[in-house]
C-alpha cells in the first residue's frame, strides 16, 4: 500500500475539530469518530484504495473508534505540530462533512452499525479490527448492489453522491458552474 493522503489521523482529527468550530457547534468525541471512519472508507473507494490516513478502526459496542485518537484525545485536544491537509483531502473531508456532519452521533452509530465492515468485525468479537478493504468494497458497491442489501446500501450513500463538486468563482466573486474542457474531436 503507497502512502497516505495525510501524514497522521490527528490532521483530520483536528479538521473536523476545527471546522464543527467554524459552523459553530460542539463536536462530540464519538461523532468524530464517526466521521473518521467514514472519511477513511470514502476516500479510500474515491481514491482507488488508497488510505487517507495511518488509522486503525476497531468495532466496539460503542461503534467504530481509531484507538490512538480514542487515547490521545481523552482528556481534550492535545498539543500536536499538525501539518497542512492538501486540496484532495481537504475536499473530501469537507464532502464527508458537508454529508454526515448534521446527523447526530446516535444517528451516525447506528447507521454504521448496520454496515457490514463494522457488523462483521463485531461479529468475530468486539474489539476487532475492521478492515480497510472492506470498508472501501462496501461503501464503492453502493448504488450498485442495492439487490443484495436493499435497507443497508440505501443507509450509505453512493461515493459520488457524498462528493461534493468544488464550488468556482469568477472575477467578481460569484459561483459559476465550470465543465471540464475537452477538444472535439476530428474525424
């Protein structure tokens, strides 16, 4: 496996941190999880298998959590140099945000406790690694396997619906829709 998009789980810890702090809300230890562990799986499926970052995420009977966050961060938000996130990931965490972030963390837990990287990790025994494969085959089949699963795969959002296309501006500040540019091509 090649290197990952961030170089440690706390750069997107303290994104998701930060932006709850920027909309104004209070981000709870076990939604941030949460939100983890989604980023981790759809930036894997939009980014062919690659990891977003160095994490591990375990099932508990709480839900899924990545230990080192889970430890680091239990008594606040720890003093840690934390590098810049570059464009790509950044996106992506603001899709998962923009996707998930609204949803309490009951509601989080519970959908991803139906979901079967976390169910099946559970299932060998609480405590279990869940694993990254998984994770990405799950959630890049749906929209494509809802025969299989109906009431889980429309619990999950396909990875095309959770990202977000980046807004444009022009000159004077307005959104515009902006297409790529292809030549025609000559016959």
């Amino acid at each position: 496996m090649g290197p990952t998009a961030v170089e440690s789980c706390f750069e997107v810890a303290c994104w998701f941190l930060d932006r709850a702090q920027d909309d104004g809300e209070y981000l709870q230890p076990q939604k941030l999880h949460r939100l983890m562990f989604l980023a981790q799986g759809y930036f894997g499926v939009l980014q062919s298998g690659a990891k977003l970052m160095p994490a591990t995420f375990i099932a508990t009977e709480d839900g899924p959590i990545e230990p080192t966050i889970f430890r680091a961060f239990a008594r606040g938000r720890p003093a840690v140099e934390l590098k810049p996130v570059d464009e790509l990931p950044r996106h992506i965490l603001d899709s998962i945000w923009r996707q998930f972030g609204a949803h309490s963390t009951d509601h989080l837990t519970k959908l991803i406790k139906r979901h079967p990287p976390y169910a099946d990790a559970f299932s060998v025994e609480p405590g279990s690694e869940i694993v990254f494969e998984a994770m990405v085959d799950f959630y890049g089949t749906q929209g494509l396997t809802r025969k299989q699963t109906p009431m889980v795969a429309s619990d999950a959002p396909a990875a095309g619906k959770v990202l977000r296309p980046k807004v444009m501006r022009n000159a004077t500040g307005k959104p515009v829709t902006a297409h790529r540019w292809t030549p025609k091509r000559v016959e």
